[in-house]
C-alpha cells in the first residue's frame, strides 16, 4: 500500500520566517506501518533541496520521524484504522520542526526508561525515543503526550 | 526478497539483510531464525553490507534472537554495518551487546 494523500506545501507567515521556518509541509497517514516509509520519504524528498546538510535529512530527519510515526502509529493509535497521525512539517535552509500528532490518550513522556541501562539493554522495545532523543536538538511533547515535536538545526 | 539465508562451513547460517530490517519485516528474519534454531543450527551471522536502514523495531528482534540462540547455546554475530547503523547500535550502546565485525569474511573468519 502507498501513502495515498498528497502532502500540502504552503508559504509560512513571516514571523515564522525570521526563525528560519520557511515553508510548512502537511500529511495525514492513516494508522498502518507499511506506510510509514512512504511518509518518511515524501518529508525527505521535500526537504532536500532546501536543507543545508543533506546528511541530517538522510539519517537524522529519516530515524527521527521514522520512529516517532511508529510510535503514533503502534503505541498512540493502536493500529486502529478509524485514527489517523498528522504530520506537520516547518523547514527552512537552517532549521526543520517536525510536529507528530496521533489519536491516542498520550502516554507520560518523563517515564520512559532508559533503554542503555545495563537492566534494560536486553528488551526488545523501548528505543525509539530514545532516539528520537539523540538524533534531534530538541524534543518538545504537548501536555497530553500524543503530540510530539523534534527540532533539528544546521548552520 | 529482503533476506537471504545460505549455509557456509563450519555449519555457519549467513543471512544477508537486503534492504532494510523494519517493523514491516522484522517478523520474517525472526521466523527465519527461529524455524533454523528448531532445525539444529547454532551458530549465525547477519549480514548488512546491504542494508540501508535498521528501525528501532528492527533493533529490537535482534536483541531478542541475541538472547534466544544464546539461550540454546549458540552464537550470533553481526558485520557490515554501515556508519549510520553503527551510530544506531552505539547509541543505544548495542555494540556492547553484540560481537560485531567490519565484514562478513571477518565475523566467519571469528567463529
């Protein structure tokens, strides 16, 4: 299956523009993981062009989004087809906010184990935002937990 | 096919990860593994000179087989991981856990 909506690109208020966010990129994806690659990829290919460092599009941008939507999709919704995550993306040359926002109740982001602990290194789960953690510069969640946004800048 | 399994001496199972390991088919190495751990073999290396791209799903059904096959007395090892996916195990302090090797040559070369 293929993402089937088409992202929508829009100019961003000046305001905006003076943070470095230049352009907004929005999709909805419903709760399935096989398309969580397409999702990922579309983000990518938009960014690109624009981004200074190509290599944070490939690698810290792709993990990072990458895990955040399968948390929305597997923890957030459940795998429930009637929810959908919404994807908004802020970028410009110097800066990418990407904001992932699921259906769910939210869960309480300051409780997360540490997955290096020597007591939790042989769990199969518990990675993905850890990191989330690790490859982005700031990692902000909304009060309830099903909305979490990753900050990435270059100069 | 992502993943290709073949036999060397020494009763060595070598799959190769082509592509990615990701939520979407970390279920069928698993598979695959287990139904070789029921067969009799005991000692495995992953491959992933070809592999672009590990979720943390994928890191995830490592670790579990890792504790598996050493559960039934057997060794898993894994080489060619390129830079980002070595940054991924070494972040999450993964390379402690595995015995990992720059080629695949290397890891048979180990056993």
């Amino acid at each position: 299956m293929r993402l089937a909506v088409q992202p929508q690109l829009s100019a961003l208020d000046p305001r905006l523009a003076a943070e470095g966010l230049e352009a907004e990129l929005r999709l909805t994806l419903p709760s399935d993981v096989g398309l969580v690659e397409d999702a990922v990829n579309v983000v990518a290919r938009h960014l690109e062009a624009s981004f200074v460092d190509r290599h944070t599009i490939r690698f810290n941008l792709r993990v990072a989004l990458g895990e955040a939507l399968l948390n929305a999709i597997l923890y957030g919704n459940c795998e429930d087809d009637a929810k959908g995550v919404a994807v908004r993306v802020l970028f410009g040359r110097h800066a990418i906010e990407m904001e992932v926002t699921d259906e769910g109740g939210g869960f309480d982001y300051r409780c997360v184990p540490d997955p290096t602990l020597p007591a939790n290194r042989l769990r199969p789960c518990g990675r993905g935002l850890f990191l989330i953690r690790q490859l982005v510069d700031e990692v902000r969640f909304n009060d309830a937990g099903n909305s979490i946004c990753m900050i990435l800048r270059r100069t | 096919m992502a993943f290709n399994a073949r036999k060397q001496p020494g009763g060595i199972l070598v799959i190769e990860v082509d592509g990615q390991l990701i939520v979407g088919n970390r279920q069928e190495l698993k598979q695959l593994v287990l139904d070789a751990l029921e067969a009799g073999d005991r000692k495995f290396l992953i491959d992933f000179t070809k592999t672009g791209f590990i979720d943390s799903s994928g890191l995830g059904v490592l670790v579990s087989l890792s504790k598996k096959i050493r559960d039934e007395g057997g060794d898993l090892r894994l080489a060619g991981l390129n830079e980002d996916l070595k940054t991924l195990f070494e972040l999450t302090k993964l390379d402690t856990l595995f015995a990992i090797t720059d080629s695949a040559q290397q890891a048979l070369a180990a056993f």
